[in-house]
C-alpha cells in the first residue's frame, strides 16, 4: 500500500469533550498534505496521536506500517524513519548551530550531512553561532533542520512559519518544496490558508473532532465552481455582479464600455473565504 | 542504507559530553557550583575556630559535610531543578521525538553529574589543604571507601534527582518546591553541626535519607578513627551506609523510570 498514514476511525476523548471523535486520513507517498481546522478542532490531538505522543481512545492507525504507540525498541527504529517539528522549543542555546545539527545526526542511523542541511535551510553562515544569539525565524529554521536531520520519509510540520516576515516564509517554502522534490511526504499544520494553498497537495478542514472535507485546495468547498464576483467602477460608482460565468459578463462590460472597464476585479472566493464559510457553517 | 539505530550507551556517551559542554558555557553556574562548596569550607571554618578533640579542626570535620552536601546539590538538586526547565520548554519534547531513548538521556544527565562532582571534590580538597590546614587520609583502605561513596553517592543522587523533576508543576517553580527540601535534609543530616549533637529526633529522621549516611560515610574518611566512638552507632557503620545507598539508589532507579515525563501535558 502508498499510505505513508492510515486511520480509520480514530477517537480521542477528555472527559466528557469528544476531540477527536472518528478520523479517516489517507496521505500517501510523497505529498504534502495539510491539516486546517480552527483551535480546539482537534488537529493537535489528532497529529500527537500520529506522531506517538498521546495515546487513543479506538481506531486504527499506521504510520509507515507502524501503529505509533510501539515502544521499545520498534519504537526507535520507526522515530528513525520520521522527522517531527513541534510547535515551539526554547532550549538554553549554549551550543552553536553546527554542534546541534552535529549531535542530533548521531541518533540516526542514515543521517543527513550536517552541512549540508544546514544549507538547505540557510544558517551555513550561522554554523558557528551560538543557538541564543539566533533571530525567531533563524530558531524555526534549525528547527526545521533537526527534524530532517535524520533524513525522514515523513515529516511533521506543526506551524512551521509562525512569526515569520513575508520574505522569510517565501524562502522558507522554497525549502519545503526542496524536500518534496526529494520524495518526502510532509504532514503539515498551519493557521495560513496561503501557506496550505501554496505548499499542500491535498488539505482536510477539520473541525469539532471530525473532518469535514478532504479536497485539492483548489476544489476545497466547491471552490473551482463557486460564483466569480466581477466588480467595475461606473458613473455610479463601484459595481459588483456575482456569476457563474465570469469571461461572457467582461465581454459584455467590455462591449459597453467599448473597450477599457474601469478598476475591473475579477475574483474567486480564496481558501481562506471557503474555509471560513465552512467553519462557520459547522459553528450552526 | 542500514535501518540500525546507534546503541543506548553510545548515544548516552554522546549526550553526556553534550551535557557538559552546555554546562560548562554557562559561566556563572559553573563557578558558583564549583566555588560554593569552598566558600562554605571557608565561612564555617573562620566562624569555628576551637579544634574538636584529638586536635581535628572543624574545617576538617566539615570537609566531609561539604563532600556528601555537594553530591546532593550536584546531582539531586541541580537535576530536580533542570529538568522541568528541560521539559517547559520543549527540549525534552523534541528529543522524544528522536530515536534516543530515556535511558540515553539518564546517561548523559549522569555523565554531568560524574563528572562536574569529581572537579567540585578536587578543587573543595586542594583548596582545603592549601587553605585550611585539610589533613587528607593516608590509609589506602579510606580512600577505597571514599571512591564508592563519590560513585554511588553520585549515582544515586542523578537518580533521585531525575525522579524528583516529575514532583514540580512547572521550570520556574522548581527551585522553591526543590531548595526546602535539599536545605532542611542538610540541616537534619548534621553537615553544617556535629551531627551526635543534633536532637535525636532529628538524627533518627535523617537516617531515613541517603545524605546522613553519605556524610557519616565521609567522616570515617576524613576524621581519625577514635571519632568512630561518637557516631549513634558506635562505629562507623560502612557496611550499613553502602547497604542503605544502594536501596535509595534502587528506589531512585524505579522512580525515575517509573515517573518520567517528556511532557508537561
């Protein structure tokens, strides 16, 4: 089978609050798939569960054929197939890049070089530095580096480019394409729509325990077909017109305005519009 | 491409010397952990200046209060502290997420523990005989005494420090659930008095704990063996003391493994 992870049903409750209440997930070899759900949806519970921090309550899962509450020492050799990228870690810093990335190759079996990583998510020049001199975004990165190291088939991606500025997260998505081209299949989790629409081959909105919808970001809620909103500025100001054929209404507008429309948008609902709608929806 | 996954050992050697070198960058801790031993050595030994009987001085009696003190603060309460530092902010987390196990990570934390005690010890003796007239034993047989109480002294104290880092709620916390603890042991175990002059409550409480019998331990070390005559016991007990390190050693082994927690969750 291709399903680097398989669940069927899977439940996690606290008490009385169901989290995660009955998950299928299908990813497969080599895509990057992405979790969206709003806080308290049960997206952390369900990827702690997959990366064998947290127990569960029913269901199956495999993770690259493993179910991940294995202890011993199958447990190690499965962690040594994964890369797992936790959301914040704030160590003392008293070593340098380069002592990190070196330390933590020893723990696998096949590792990386650490140079070479280090390249990959640009701190070559930092190698020397200690770790608490390093920016946020520099941090993520080696971050991100201790979680290739070992050269994993499956890497954990939780909120990857929180805090980054917008040249940052740019070049950091380069990055995570970079690993794609190496065949790595990429869970990931983020708050940025954009970030799962540029990055993820699939996504699944996930809300209230379950998974409401797993889609192409493009199709994600209907989206390809959904009403384009067409706006123009007129004698009488902005103008907006909803519908389902976008390219004959411009010929028309075009036709009479006999040329050039006006401040003409032309506008599909993004990711962010259709997810919102149907978290919202859910809220009902 | 091999599946093989280094040993526990070899990763616990690996993550020891890891341990040390992020110890020793931290400046401030280093000398105060080294220092503050001698600095007690110093304080008590100017504030008491009458010799004790046999012509022993009280910074020789103290010497091994120091010694057996300093593998409690070394191993216990340094870890103790450490530790839900380690786990409050993630560290801890992300190296559950690797293949080393627990036990690399208990090894490492004992590499530090070893080793940094072994200076600590060195520097507290040379300074104690450059300084205040130390008299270090010259019977062989006392210094064979000596190596097992440094080693499972140490070993024990790693132990029921890594243990009791799952007691605080939080890193920032640690040091005030840890400290009381550490510091009322002292007191009951007679480090900073003659212990044969503390209440005999006291002397019977600490005999529950590892660190009277660690101090009593490195008395028949340092101290002339007429002073075995003032002990509870009469004698010195050597066999009693490494019977009763090595339960808390056991105890502690089981504790750490049994309460170990990556996570603060």
């Amino acid at each position: 089978m291709s399903g680097v992870i398989e669940v069927r049903n899977l439940k996690k409750s606290y008490g009385s609050l169901d989290a995660v209440a009955g998950i299928d997930l299908d990813i497969h070899q080599g895509e990057i798939f992405s979790l969206l759900g709003p806080n308290g949806a049960g997206k952390t519970t369900t990827v702690e569960i997959l990366e064998g921090f947290r127990s569960r309550d029913g269901g199956q899962v495999s993770v690259l054929g493993v179910d991940p509450a294995v202890k011993g020492a199958a447990a190690r050799h499965w962690r040594n197939r994964i890369g797992i990228v936790l959301q914040s870690t704030q160590d003392s810093g008293d070593l340098t890049v380069g002592e990190t990335l070196s330390h933590f190759a020893k723990y696998y079996s096949n590792p990386r070089h650490p140079e070479e990583v280090a390249v990959a998510v640009g701190l070559e020049e930092k190698s020397k530095a200690l770790v608490r001199t390093l920016s946020g975004g520099q941090r993520r990165r080696l971050d991100v580096a201790l979680g290739i190291i070992g050269n994993p088939e499956l890497l954990f991606l939780d909120e990857p480019t929180t805090g980054f500025d917008p040249e940052a997260r740019r070049a950091f998505w380069g990055l995570i394409e970079a690993l794609r081209q190496d065949g790595t299949t990429i869970l990931l989790t983020t708050h940025y729509l954009d970030e799962a629409e540029a990055l993820a081959d699939r996504v699944a909105v996930i809300n209230r325990g379950k998974i409401i919808e797993t889609s192409t970001p493009t199709e994600l809620g209907g989206r390809a077909t959904a009403l384009a909103t067409v706006s123009w500025k007129s004698s009488n100001g902005v103008q907006s017109e909803r519908t389902a054929n976008p390219t004959e209404f411009v010929k028309s507008l075009s036709n009479a305005f006999q040329g050039e429309i006006p401040e003409l948008i032309v506008k599909r609902p993004s990711l962010e519009d259709i997810y919102l709608e149907m978290i919202g929806g859910a809220d009902e | 491409m091999s599946n093989k996954v280094p040993s526990a050992l070899t990763l616990g050697i690996a993550r020891g010397g890891l341990e040390i070198r992020q110890f020793m960058r931290q400046r401030e801790s280093v000398v105060f952990t080294m220092a503050f031993p001698i600095i007690l050595l110093a304080i008590f030994g100017s504030v008491f200046k009458d010799t004790l009987e046999g012509g022993v001085t009280f910074a020789q009696y103290f010497v091994a209060g120091m010694i057996a003190s300093g593998l409690v603060n070394t191993g216990f309460q340094q870890l103790a502290i450490l530790i839900p530092m380690e786990r409050e902010f993630g560290s801890l987390k992300r190296l559950r997420g690797t293949p080393a196990p627990a036990s690399s990570y208990f090894i490492g934390k004992s590499i530090l523990v070893f080793v940094s005690m072994a200076v600590q010890v060195a520097l507290l003796l040379v300074a104690g005989v450059i300084f205040f007239g130390v008299n270090l034993p010259s019977d062989p047989m006392k210094w064979v005494t000596f190596t097992w109480l440094i080693v499972i002294g140490s070993a024990a104290s790693t132990a029921l420090g890594i243990a009791f880092a799952s007691v605080p709620k939080s890193g920032r916390g640690a040091s005030a659930v840890v400290s009381p603890v550490v510091i009322v042991l002292q007191f009951f175990s007679g480090v900073f008095f003659v212990f044969t002059q503390l209440p005999g409550w006291m002397q019977q409480v600490a005999a529950l704990f590892p660190l009277k019998w660690l101090t009593q331990g490195m008395r028949s070390v340092f101290l002339p063996d007429t002073y075995a005559m003032q002990e509870v016991a009469g004698s010195w007990e050597s066999g009693r003391t490494l019977l009763v390190l090595t339960l808390w050693l056991i105890a502690g082994i089981f504790l750490a493994i049994r309460t170990f927690k990556w996570d603060r969750a």
